[in-house]
C-alpha cells in the first residue's frame, strides 16, 4: 500500500457521486392569532413621545439632549463633569433643604447661560441676563473674553474663547465656575450673583489668579470679670480654586467675601 500525492490522483469510478443531505425543519406549534371583533382596528397601535420632555438624570436639564453636534456635546459632558458632594455636604443639603434647592437653581440657571454662549443664542443670553449687569474684572487686559462676548465685538474668531466650565459651586446667590485652557496657559474664574427671579445681576472674572471665597461671621464672647461682651469677626474659608496651578506660572491670590 502506497499512499497518494493529492485527491488529483484518486482513481475514477463510474458511480453517482454523493449528495449532502437534505435539511429537514422540524414541526413545531403553529401560530394562533386571536380572534378578532370586526369592530376592532387591524392597525398596529404604537405610543408616540413627540411633545413629551426628557430630562436628564444627572442635571435634570434638557438643554443639552437636543440633538448636539459633537463639539456641544464634548462641552456637555464637561458641563456634568461636577464634584461629586462629600458625606458632609449631603448631611447639610438634607438639614437645610430649601437652601439646597436655590443652589440648585442658581446653578442651572448659570449652566444655561454658558450652553447658550457657546450656542451663539442671544435670545436666551438676554433672558438670563439683567440690562444693567454689573461687571468686575481682575487679570490681564487681553484676556477680557466675555465683556468681549457679551457685548457683540469678539469679531475675530482666532481670537475667540470658548468658556468651558469644569467645576461649579453654588454658595446662596453666589456661583462659582471654575475652568482652565492648558493649551493657551490660561485659567478662568467666575462668581456669577442670581437673583431671586433667576435672573444674573453680577459677574466677577477672575484669570490667571488663585481665589479664596469666604463668608462672613461674628462671635460673640462673655468676660465674666468686666462682665461684658467681645465681637471678633470670623471669616471661615468655603472655596479655593484648584486650577489655577496648571498654568505653569505663578499668579496672584485674592480673597472673595460673600
């Protein structure tokens, strides 16, 4: 016995080559459908969910689900890229609801205005915004972006700045925002103030500079020999910008009290 070089060298035969085998489908339970009244519609009935609102769950905002474009996308995933609240601060919203819910307002309300500044949407700009806006600015003169923005001659679009906020915190009527350009070596600071009708009445700017936000407060101690009382002022610290050192450079401090 010798074995072959390939099925080329198989000999010949004079039978019917054989066939694969046939494919067989098994009997299954045949389909019923119900009987229907002839008052009955054969149509397909399907819900519809044109008109209705969807909100988001994190922000619970709608602005940002309306169709993006890749570009207002990436910034509204910035726009929820918060801190998230620590232990303590989640005890606090929940011994002080009501002062919670206007933060939480304060804060969409700002949100809002920065989607409809990277938008361009000047109806809602005005909306959010009160005729007589008070304005205050700290840092290098080139660097006045939003005054730039906000009042209609930012012409130059290789000059423009795209304000994308990377963390927020809401103290009463006062917002902060916080975000930095590491390409540009440029960190920004705003303290928004929102009034009770939600409307933005202040801007603070802050660029290249290290803030510190704090509250006032008094305390009052009893001197049980001259029986008397002494006021000291306290001025407990509530917030510190954190981005202003990704600049490379140094940069001044200075101190908000709200």
């Amino acid at each position: 016995m010798h074995g072959m070089n390939g099925r080329n060298m198989w000999p010949c035969t004079e039978f019917i080559p054989p066939l694969p085998h046939l494919k067989r489908k098994m009997l299954g339970r045949s389909k019923v459908n119900r009987r229907k009244d002839p008052s009955e519609k054969t149509t397909r009935h399907i819900v519809s969910k044109f008109g209705k609102k969807i909100l988001c769950n994190v922000s619970k905002l709608d602005f940002h689900l309306q169709y993006p474009r890749p570009q207002q996308l990436r910034k509204s995933i910035l726009f929820l890229s918060l801190k998230v609240p620590t232990r303590r601060q989640f005890l606090t919203e929940l011994a002080n609801p009501q002062e919670a819910l206007e933060d939480s307002s304060n804060k969409s309300v700002v949100l809002q205005l920065y989607h409809a500044l990277s938008c361009r949407d000047v109806e809602t700009v005005h909306k959010l915004l009160a005729p007589d806006l008070e304005w205050w600015f700290h840092g290098p003169p080139s660097h006045q972006y939003m005054m730039r923005l906000l009042t209609g001659t930012d012409n130059d679009n290789t000059d423009s700045f795209e304000f994308v906020p990377l963390s927020i915190d809401a103290f009463g009527s006062t917002v902060i925002v916080e975000g930095c350009d590491q390409d540009r070596e440029i960190s920004w600071i705003h303290a928004w103030t929102v009034n009770s009708y939600g409307i933005i009445t202040q801007v603070r700017e802050y660029f290249n500079t290290s803030l510190t936000v704090t509250r006032f407060g008094t305390t009052t101690t009893t001197n049980s020999s001259k029986s008397r009382s002494i006021t000291s002022l306290h001025c407990p610290s509530l917030w510190e910008s954190t981005l202003s050192n990704r600049v490379g450079k140094s940069v001044p401090g200075l101190v908000l009290a709200i």
